[in-house]
C-alpha cells in the first residue's frame, strides 16, 4: 500500500513514532452513504467550548441526537452509528476506531465554535487540510486540545502537542485522499444552514483536525455557530435551534446521496 508507507515516511519525518495515530485506508469510498458516524464532540470531563451558560459537550450530543432521530425517520436505509450517545469522554482514537469497525462511509462531526471575540458569529464546516496563512488557530487547537484528556496521550500520539501551532505542521505534507467527497457534503451543509436555515455561512474551510485525520473515511467537522455569542449561545441551546441543525445536516446527506 503506497499511501501507507508514504504516511509512514512522513510520520518518520516529522519526529512522530511508528505506533502514533491511525493510517487511513490506501482508496477513497465512493457512491452513496450507506453507514453515517456521528460524532458529537467533547464530551464528560471534556466540556470543549464554554459558553456563558452551556457547554459545548451538551449541544453538540443533543444535536447529535436530533440528526439520529431524523435519518432514522426519513432515511431508515442508512446505518446511523453514534461515537457517543450519552455525556461520557471518548477518546479520539476510539472515536475513529469505531467508525471504522462500523465500516462507516462518512463521519460527521459536530462541534460549536468559541473565539475571546464575542461578537463573532456564523456557521463553518470543515475538511481535513490547511490553508496556508488563513488558519484559524483558536479554533484548530481548542478542538485538538481533546487529546489532553485522554491517558497517555504522549504515547499514544507520539509527542504531539495541540496547543503549539508548529505540531500540526506536517499536516502540509499529506495528502487527503478523501478531500473531495469531505469538500462536496461540507458545501452543502453550509448551504443549508446559509440559505436553507437563515444561518451566517462563514464558509467551508480546511483545517488539521485530528479527529477528521484518524477517522480514514471522508469526514468533516461542522462548528454550527459560537458559544461565545450570546444570541448564537441561546439558539444553539434551545431545542428548535437543535432540531433546526439537524435537519439542515439531514438534507445535506440526502441531497449528497440524491446524486448517486
């Protein structure tokens, strides 16, 4: 397998060991979905992002929830598997484990955004990658930052360091064989909470996620607004506001599934 030696050479290179991380699958899946991951972020001892009255962890499961209960009433052909369906830490190693025990054919991963910034509002959706000289730091680590919760994480990732900006650059170096699937269900998640939901897009964007890295299926992570704003903190809490994301990611993966 040529992009697994490739991967092991640029592990190699960049100072990670052998055992660090979970290769991705030498060929991208193509067609339909027919096994959705859904990953709700955070969760137990890792709240992620805090808002003034709510936690990260809580929204991003009960939307989570929401989007089970919707494909399982109107697509009941996909296999909906949840990383987690209750508030308890799941490390992001098993959390890819997991998607590729189930064989899944895309991962979905659901966060909200934070930024010092209090006014920023909007919706991002990200794939795996980087965009020289655009990253959004705050944001990259804060989400990596997951890994600080789990034991052994130093093993386990062999020395990498979420909150340094220079940890995650050789990412620069590897190639996503799953970027276009990641990049054609990111727009049109975007394009529903945009047009569809009256949401600010903020548009889809690449960034070196780790859970998006170990997952080895197309896969993307979607901020679905800031914790850090007031209104945008308030509906993303409320249950019509929930119900309302989830139906947006809902169309973007039967329209994504219409085109096979």
């Amino acid at each position: 397998m040529k992009s697994a030696k490739f991967l092991l050479f640029i592990l190699l290179l960049s100072g990670f060991s052998v055992t660090s991380f979970i290769p991705a699958p030498p060929d991208p899946s193509e067609g339909m979905i027919k096994t959705v991951i859904i990953d709700p972020g955070h969760g137990g001892k890792d709240p992620g992002a805090v808002g003034k009255r709510y936690y990260e962890k809580d929204i991003s499961l009960q939307v989570g929830l929401q989007l089970k209960r919707i494909l399982n009433e109107c697509l009941p052909h996909i296999k909906v598997v949840m990383t987690r369906d209750t508030d308890e830490f799941i490390e992001l190693h098993q959390r890819a484990a997991m998607a590729q025990d189930n064989k899944g054919d895309f991962f979905i991963s659901i966060h909200c955004n934070a930024l010092e910034n209090r006014t920023k509002f909007g919706t991002e959706t990200y794939v795996l990658g980087i965009n020289p000289g655009q990253e959004n730091y705050q944001t990259i680590i804060a989400e990596n930052e997951a890994i600080l919760f789990e034991e052994n994480y130093g093993e386990l990732y062999g020395g990498f360091d979420p909150s340094s900006p220079e940890g995650f650059i050789y990412f620069k170096l590897l190639k996503n064989v799953f970027r276009t699937e990641s990049s054609h269900l990111a727009q049109k998640i975007q394009h529903q909470y945009g047009d569809r939901l009256g949401r600010k897009s903020r548009g889809v964007k690449q960034a070196p996620f780790i859970v998006l890295y170990l997952s080895g299926m197309p896969a993307i992570l979607t901020e679905m607004g800031f914790i850090t704003n007031y209104e945008e903190e308030t509906f993303l809490a409320s249950e019509v506001g929930q119900i309302f994301l989830a139906t947006g990611i809902y169309r973007a993966v039967k329209a994504y599934n219409m085109e096979f």
